[in-house]
C-alpha cells in the first residue's frame, strides 16, 4: 500500500513509513563494508599519488582529482521497535548505540516519530531522563572499550510540543551525566493546518506531515529551545526549508546547521548549490562573513553577544594552542626566557 503522499500544491509530503529497516545486524554488516571500502580507497588514492612510476601531471591530476568522491560524515538515527513496550524502550535504544556506534560518525536518538505508537511518550519527564542517560551512558562506553573517540550524541524532537514540555527537555539535555551534543528540530507534525490547499482525500492521510506547512512551526521551535537552552546546545534546524532565505531565518533564529528533506522531492539534489549561494548572498547583504559569528541566533539580542563572545573566546584558545611554541635561551647562564 503507499506510504507515501505528496502534497503537491502545498510543496508538502506525508509519510508513514516508521522505521522499516532488516534490523540493526544488518545495518551494522552494511556499515562494516562501508569502513573497509573507505579504507581501501583511501589507501588506493595514497599509493597512486605518491607514486613515483607516474607521470608528474598524472601524480597532480590523482591528487586534485581522487579516483572516489569524498566520502561525507555518517549519521546513525535509532529508535526502538515497534512492538517493544515503551517501558523496555532502553533496551533497544542501547543495543543500537552498542552495534552501530562504532561505524558511525554522529548518533541522533529518534524520539519523535509519529509513526511508531507511543514513541513521542518518551520525550516526557522521567523516562526522557532515563532514556537519554543510558544512552549518554551506552555510547561512552562503547567508545572507551573500543579506544575510539566519543562521538557526538543528538536529540531528536517533535514539533508538537507544549512550552512546558520543551522546558523540561531543555534542562535535561543540559545536565550531566545526559547532556547531549545536539538537538534537531523538528520531526515531521501530526497536524494539518486549516490552509491546507490538497484535497482531503490526500491531506488527511495518516502519517506525518513535512514541508512548506511545518516551516513557521520548526522555526519558532527553534526560536523558543534556544532560549531555553542559553544557546548552550547546537540545534539542527529541519522543517519547511526550500531556499537560503528559509535556511536563513532557521540559522537566525538559533539553528547551528541545517537538514532538508521534502524539497529534495519536489526540487532534486541541485537545491544544495543553489541554496548555498543564496545563502552567502543573504549574508553578503546584511554585511556577515562568519555563519556561526554572525548569523546564528541572531534574533536574540543578549544571548546572541553573548554566544559570540564564547565563540570567539574558545577560537582564540584553539588557535593559542595550534600555535607553536618559541623558546628562547641565554647563551651566558642558560637561562630558559
């Protein structure tokens, strides 16, 4: 049956495919392959490059051109099954971190679905406590057993969430031991906004609704966590974005970074360049050079300066430490100055 629906006068699209997946050892054999071709090509690209049995102009084309494009970051979004009680959730959620951290650059923990019954119970109270502990907790541990560095842990969120709720997940997602790396905002929404120009007959279907029709939903989401969160967490900002102005308003009003979906259907892969430039554009217009200086949470007066100056401080201690050190000794007493 479709599980899939676009809403095309609405530049929408609503999907109930829940997590369908082979499972989490398949995924894990999948990523295992990944690695290891990525760990060929790169010895490949090595070996061909420094190759002295090449022609020069051959060694440069190898080097400005690898054989392989350039692999980009890995991100892992897990979730629990659909038939496991949210009081096991847990389990599911720290046997995914245990599989497939390993391969992964990022983890995101879907909590938000609105297509896997009673998920979004676990973005309340004591159980999102519990859930993003042993979570925090699981992907530590994998790490050091494995010597590998922690890597960063995300929070995945749903918009329909009241400003109480979206407090209390504020304050738990910054206190250790479960303070996370990241929170993305937002899933896809249960609502159907009242200006819906689809038929009913497609608009009205089950599953959750992305695109256009989300976009002032996620921003003020957006707007309202950082707040909440002192501009202390990053933020990825997904909903409704189709261009650099609505990348833009997501990044001013708190978003470190941004995830399109929806308008990858109705626009194709080029939305990417193109959005690019209108964002650097924008930018230009306004007289910014650095995104994340200049741009990101700009909405928000004092805690904007705020950021920025923390921001600035921890790239001076960055580029204090990169720095070499110069020693300088007294040839007549060997004094160290």
């Amino acid at each position: 049956q479709p599980r899939m629906f676009r809403l095309l006068p609405d530049r929408a699209v609503i999907n109930r495919y829940g997590f369908n997946s082979h499972g989490a050892a398949a995924v894990q054999q999948n990523l295992e392959r990944y690695r290891r071709e990525e760990e060929e090509e790169k010895t490949q690209h090595s070996s061909s490059s420094a190759s002295s049995t090449l022609p020069w102009w051959q060694q440069l084309w190898c080097t400005l051109y690898p054989p392989h494009p350039a692999r980009g970051p890995i991100g892992v979004n897990i979730g629990k099954n659909k038939r496991t009680p949210n009081e096991q959730a847990v389990q599911d959620y720290v046997s995914n971190i245990q599989r497939l951290a390993p391969y992964a650059d990022y983890l995101v923990v879907n909590i938000s679905s609105p297509n896997t019954p009673n998920l979004r119970e676990l973005q309340r109270g004591d159980e999102f406590e519990a859930l993003l502990e042993a979570c925090c907790r699981a992907r530590n541990q994998t790490a050091d057993a494995l010597g590998q560095p922690r890597i960063p842990l995300l929070v995945k969120l749903a918009p329909d969430l009241s400003d109480d709720e979206l407090q209390q997940i504020a304050t738990t997602c910054l206190q250790s031991p479960r303070r996370c790396d990241g929170i993305v905002v937002t899933n896809t929404t249960n609502q159907r906004p009242a200006d819906l120009l689809t038929h009913a007959t497609i608009s009205e279907e089950t599953g959750g609704l992305s695109g256009a029709p989300l976009k002032q939903l996620s921003t003020q989401l957006i707007r309202k966590l950082f707040c909440f969160t002192q501009g202390q967490i990053p933020i990825i900002g997904v909903g409704g974005i189709a261009n650099g102005r609505d990348a833009y308003q997501k990044l001013t009003a708190g978003a470190s970074a941004v995830q399109i979906y929806t308008c990858l259907v109705y626009e194709g892969p080029g939305v990417v360049s193109r959005m690019r430039q209108e964002l650097a554009q924008l930018m230009k217009q306004n007289g910014h050079r650095d995104l994340q200086l200049d741009v990101v949470g700009r909405d928000h007066d004092d805690l904007f300066w705020q950021r920025r100056e923390k921001l600035m401080e921890a790239r001076l201690k960055t580029k204090a430490a990169a720095e070499p050190v110069l020693v300088e000794v007294n040839q007549e007493d060997g004094m160290i100055e």
